[in-house]
C-alpha cells in the first residue's frame, strides 16, 4: 500500500447490506484511500473473499455482531481485535459500520462510525420506541459508541433525527446518500405487474399490508424477498404472489418487466431496492415514511403506511394512468442520478480527510 495517501480500517460484515456498501465505497475510493478490511460474524464465502482481497487486506476476526448475539459480553473482545488489526496496518483512521463497535475501543486514530441500521431506531419506527428489557444493552451499547466517535455519518437525516431521539445528543452527524452500481437491464415492455422486495419476515418492511392491499390492485402484486429468517421468525402472505429470495440479478431482473415498484416499509433508513428500481425508470409508490420524503419527494406517490385501502387506490391510479407512469419513472431515474457511487466515494473520502489531514511532507516520510 502507499503511505502517500490515507490508510483506514473498515470494519464489514459477511451477511448484511454492509457487505455491498463497503465493497462499492472502497471501489469507489480506490487511487484516492486505501482500505484494509476487518470482518466480524459469520465467515465471508470464498466468492466474497477473493472480492475484498482484490481492494485491500481482509482480516477475519472470531468475533459476533452485536445483532446477533443475546448480550454484550460476547462483544467484548471485538475492541481489541480491532484495536489490534489497526495496529498491525498502521492505518491513519477507523471506519466502522457498527457504531457498537466503538464502544470501549482505545485506539490513537480517529473513528468514525456509520449507522445503517440499529434495533433501537427499529423499535422506535415499529413499535412506537417500546423496547424490549432483553434489548436495553443494545441502546447502552450503541450509545457508548457512538459518544466514543469523532463523527458519525448516516444515509438520510430522517435517520439522522431517529437516532438523535433515540439516543440523545449526538457528535457531529454526516449524512452520506447509500448508492447501488445495479439497475434493472433495459427495459423491454413492461408487463401489467406491480413488484416489491424486501425481507419480509422483518416486521418493519410491512408486508401485511402490502399483502392486504393486493386483491385490491388491478394488475398482479409480487413479493420478492425472504419471508422466514433464519431464526424462524416468518409472515405469512396469502394474496400476493410469493417468489421467495432472489438472487440480486434475477431480482433486477424482475424489476425490468415490473410496471410499478412498491415499498411499504415502515422503517427504512435508506432503502436501496428503491434505488435500484428508480434507476431503471419505475414509477414508484412508497410509504410517507420520513426517509422517502426526504430522498424522492416529487418523484414519487405516497401513501400511509398502515392503510391497505390508501396503498390499492396510490397504485391504481398509475395503473390507469400509463402517461402519470411514463412521468413519474422519468422523475424517479431522475433523482437516482443523485446517488451515485463516485458522489458517495467523494463525500466519504472528503470526511475521511477532514478527521484525519496528514500533510504532504509528513506522508512522504511515512
């Protein structure tokens, strides 16, 4: 690696979105950050291995993620692993992708801690902020983490504010979009099919009621996406026509012959297969969550989450509106353009130099 330019430590993991994101931002950072990887959970498949390889050292550390364990003592070696993959790189700042991680990490560098996701801001989304006794650690966890950042970057300022409720007062939060490299291929003639994707099981992606808004729909409503997780947690759907998991590019695939794309998640801090759908041109109708006001507002129909019947009539009335679904794709494709991996690679980078400014002179001694 060069020591003319910044060395970081990212933390990923093998199992979530943060695989893809941290794969597509260090491609995107490539010549301008070098990147060395540190992975916790569940090992990475060969395939996924030789990817991370192919940008920078991989590290795999025999350490959980903190949503997968049942307290907090399992994690209490992953600062110290961390702290120790640092060390061995030389690296000039720490990019985590749980905040959780920074708690109790006693390292010389800058840390900065990007939440995509956490069950806390879930629970305040879902459950009105109920939180369950058994994950109180969470919160106190992903608290220390977050006090212990130099900064913290979210996807959207709706998560932004969520988490500031959640959690009290934050350090300085960056809001970098999430990006995606996918679109559906181009399109051909689109059938009369409305599609969504999500894991459904997860009560926050509401696919109740989408389900329940299907029979209402004039043209076919199809869910793509898991509806049991691995730990048996499952939701039925008996109106909508289920294709189960999807891989990514059949997934795409599907979008490219949809007609209309639907999310009606509940909670979502970013929410890429929208993105993705957006990019291939499908006119979109989305739950008025704060999240998709803030990223598609004027290019996109919204309708109350927890209303079937609101969902049925956003969607039939592009269904008998074929110039409303010309305009409102164009919009969406439109507003795609502003996520893009090279703005996101950018900004991050921008936030990378800001925490840690080596000068010149000094690189060149390193």
């Amino acid at each position: 690696m060069s020591r003319q330019r910044l060395t970081i430590l990212m933390t990923v993991d093998a199992v979530g979105g943060v695989w893809r994101y941290a794969m597509d931002l260090a491609s995107g950072l490539r010549g301008q950050v070098d990147v060395v990887f540190a992975g916790f959970g569940p090992a990475p498949s060969d395939a996924q291995r030789r990817e991370a390889e192919a940008l920078g050292p991989l590290e795999w550390c025999e350490a959980p993620l903190d949503w997968l364990v049942s307290g907090e003592s399992e994690l209490a070696v992953v600062p110290k692993m961390i702290a120790g993959v640092a060390r061995r790189h030389r690296v000039d700042l720490i990019h985590l992708n749980l905040p959780s991680q920074a708690a109790g990490l006693s390292v010389p560098v800058p840390v900065l801690a990007v939440s995509h996701s956490c069950v806390v801001t879930w629970f305040a989304a879902v459950r009105q902020g109920v939180l369950p006794a058994g994950w109180l650690w969470q919160r106190r966890l992903n608290r220390q983490g977050l006090a212990a950042a130099d900064a913290v970057v979210t996807p959207t300022q709706a998560q932004a504010d969520l988490m500031a409720s959640a959690y009290g007062p934050l350090p300085e939060v960056r809001v970098v979009p999430n990006t995606s490299r996918f679109a559906p291929p181009a399109r051909r003639i689109a059938r009369a099919m409305v599609v969504s994707a999500g894991r459904w099981w997860d009560e926050g992606k509401n696919a109740a009621v989408l389900d329940a808004a299907a029979p209402l729909i004039d043209w076919p409503v199809v869910m793509a996406g898991a509806a049991a997780s691995p730990n048996g947690q499952a939701v039925e759907i008996r109106y909508a026509e289920a294709r189960g998991e999807l891989s990514h590019a059949d997934l795409l695939d599907l979008m490219c012959e949809a007609s209309i794309f639907v999310s009606p998640s509940r909670y979502e801090p970013f929410g890429l297969a929208v993105l993705e759908a957006a990019r291939g041109g499908l006119p979109l109708v989305l739950s008025d969550i704060p999240t998709f006001r803030e990223l598609w507002e004027g290019a996109a129909d919204f309708f109350t989450p927890d209303d079937p019947m609101a969902l049925a009539e956003a969607v039939n009335r592009l269904v008998r509106d074929p110039a409303r679904r010309r305009t409102l794709g164009q919009a969406a494709q439109r507003r795609a353009a502003d996520y893009t991996p090279e703005r996101q690679a950018r900004s991050m980078a921008a936030i990378y130099a800001e925490l840690c400014p080596i000068p010149e002179t000094l690189r060149a001694a390193r």
